[in-house]
C-alpha cells in the first residue's frame, strides 16, 4: 500500500473540497491518502513513514499585509523546529515530497522549505490575475481550465519545468508543473473548477508517480 498525508487547510481556498478530491484521483492509481490540518500532519511526519506528502494548504505567517491582522489569530501558522526537521527527513530519506497551488506561500518563515519543494513565493514578486481561463501546455499536450495563475515564483536552478500556462486572453507562458530529485509543485488547483478537471487528475497523478521511487509507481 502507498500511504499519502495530505496536509490541508487555509483562508481563501476550499481546501476541504480539494484535497478530497485530490485524494480521491490518487485512489485511482492505488495510493491510500490521509487528510489532516498542517499541524497534525507535521507531528504525525515526525513519528510516522508515508510514501508521499502531499501539502494543499496555506500555512504562513500572515505578517506580509495587514489585510491579514483579522484572521492571524485564527489562521496564521509559523513552523517550528520539529516541522522543519519532519519535513527534511521525509525528503531526505527519498520519500515523495508533492505540493498542489498555495504549497510556495506556506512556511514563509524557514527559507528551507523553498528548496525541498522546488518553488519559492516571494512577496512583492510573486502573483497572480483573478481566476480566469488558461491555457495550458504539457508537453505535445494543450487543453484549458478555470484556474488561478501564479506567477513571479522563485525556481530552484535545477527545477525542471514540464508545463506552463498562460492566460486564455494573452499573456506570458508561467510554469505551473515542476519536478525536481524526489519533489513535484503542481502550480492548478485553485477550487473545484480545476481539481474536478480529467486533465487535472492526470498531471497530479503523472505528478505523484514522478516523485514515488520506482519500485512504488502504480502505472
């Protein structure tokens, strides 16, 4: 059995809604997934083995804007020691590492996280339009969704880009598929729209093989 923790929750995004069905795209490849808050999840990593961990959350400190002072109290989330040396040990020991959308806003206050998964967001670089219609191009592959383009991301130089969108309307290609040693970031994913898509539920599952080792890839 492939065992998948799902670290989920956040302002702004249905999270609930999402990883369900995240989880529920990744059954169909054989692997077994557990939802759970970023906090949970983190301690379970600290005494737990997963395959995969898979974060569709937005975990941050929320101190970049003061739009955010309302919902710090309830919603802000700084990680700490034991996170960080969770998260470090999974990778480190070859385990799947796979973050979905907000994964590069989370855990703003380690600079380590950045580069385990791949992707950085940096504030006042890094953003995105209103959800709108994009076209997305994966390899020979073209095909639209009703998504939330992200944009202005700090990559690992030895980030690998597999795919990228753009606006429908126009506008500049952004890479919203990477892969880097055993981490994948898939940038789609905003609500419902998006995860409900076929197209979707085969980039996360051609996403999710990619970081499993080979003698775990279901297909």
């Amino acid at each position: 059995m492939i065992r998948n923790l799902i670290l989920s929750g956040g302002i702004y995004h249905p999270f609930a809604e999402t990883s369900a069905h995240v989880a529920a795209h990744l059954a169909e490849l054989g692997i077994v997934s557990e939802i759970c808050s970023v906090g949970e999840g983190l301690a379970r990593l600290s005494s737990e083995t997963f395959d995969l961990l898979t974060v569709n959350a937005l975990a941050f400190s929320m101190t970049q804007a003061e739009k955010y002072a309302p919902l710090r109290a309830e919603h802000a989330f700084e990680i700490d020691g034991a996170g960080c040396r969770a998260l470090e040990d999974h990778v480190g020991a070859g385990r799947g590492l796979l973050g979905l959308h907000t994964a590069p806003i989370c855990f703003d206050t380690w600079p380590g996280w950045g580069r385990l998964l791949g992707a950085s967001w940096v504030w006042g670089q890094s953003g995105h339009p209103m959800p709108d219609v994009l076209q997305v191009t994966w390899g020979q592959r073209t095909f639209q969704v009703w998504d939330e383009l992200y944009g202005g991301l700090d990559l690992h130089p030895d980030a690998q880009v597999l795919a990228t969108a753009r606006l429908a309307s126009g506008g500049p290609e952004t890479p919203v598929l990477i892969a880097r040693r055993n981490a994948a970031y898939l940038a789609l994913g905003h609500d419902l729209r998006s995860v409900s898509s076929p197209d979707y539920a085969q980039m996360l599952g051609t996403a999710a093989r990619m970081v499993l080792s080979p003698d775990q890839e279901t297909v």
